[in-house]
C-alpha cells in the first residue's frame, strides 16, 4: 500500500459457493477472506477503484500485507543460466538443443496461456 492505497496486486481471485479466495502468485498459496475483501480486491484488479475500503476492509488487507501477501512484484525474466552462452553453441553448430520445462507451473509468469483466460 502506498498513501493507504493498495496497488494491483499479483493475485487471482476465485469463489466458491460458499466462500471467496485469492490465489496468491508470489506465494503461492490460496487465502480464503470474507466476501466484502473479495469485492474490494476485485476492484482493484479490474482497475475499477470505485469501491472504498471500510475501516474493517482496510485492516484486514494490512494485515494480508503484513503476513506478506498482496504483493505488487511480478517476475520480468526467467532465464536459464546458460542462455548467455546460447549464441556460442549455436555457431559450434550444434546438433541438438533441448527445452525442460517444469511440471510444477505455479501461474506465475504474465505469458502463461492460463493466467491470460478470464474466469
């Protein structure tokens, strides 16, 4: 929060017929909150700041923010540690090249196909 003002955190929000979550990117965990939080977040994320944190919304996303949640960071690169060297083995002319990718996707990366579908 800046100035009492919460930025766009990186978060998905998601619900089910009796509860409200988010999932929380940076730390990888789902955090149930109450229903008037889940509007206020959702606000947030939809650029629509029509909403107005009440005293008891406003402390509870302090809260959030002080446990660590609700972060604004966001990862700009992933990048292997040999990717420097990429242009070297490609003038060796090398024969084979392969790509590892992880199973265990945790939707932080904004290029992901799944983070982009609106639910």
């Amino acid at each position: 929060m800046k100035g009492g003002i919460l930025l766009k955190p990186f978060i998905h929000l998601f619900e089910t017929p009796k509860n409200y979550y988010f999932y929380d990117v940076n730390r990888n965990e789902n955090v149930k909150v109450g229903k008037d939080v889940y509007e206020y977040l959702s606000s947030i994320i939809t650029n629509n700041n029509a909403l107005n944190p009440n005293k008891s919304i406003h402390e509870d996303i302090k809260h959030l923010k002080e446990l660590g949640y609700l972060s604004e960071n966001r990862i700009e690169i992933i990048e292997h540690p040999l990717s420097n060297d990429l242009e070297l083995y490609l003038e060796r002319q090398l024969g084979m090249l392969i790509l590892q990718v992880t199973q265990c996707c945790n939707l932080r990366c904004d290029v992901n196909i799944y983070v982009l579908v609106d639910i």
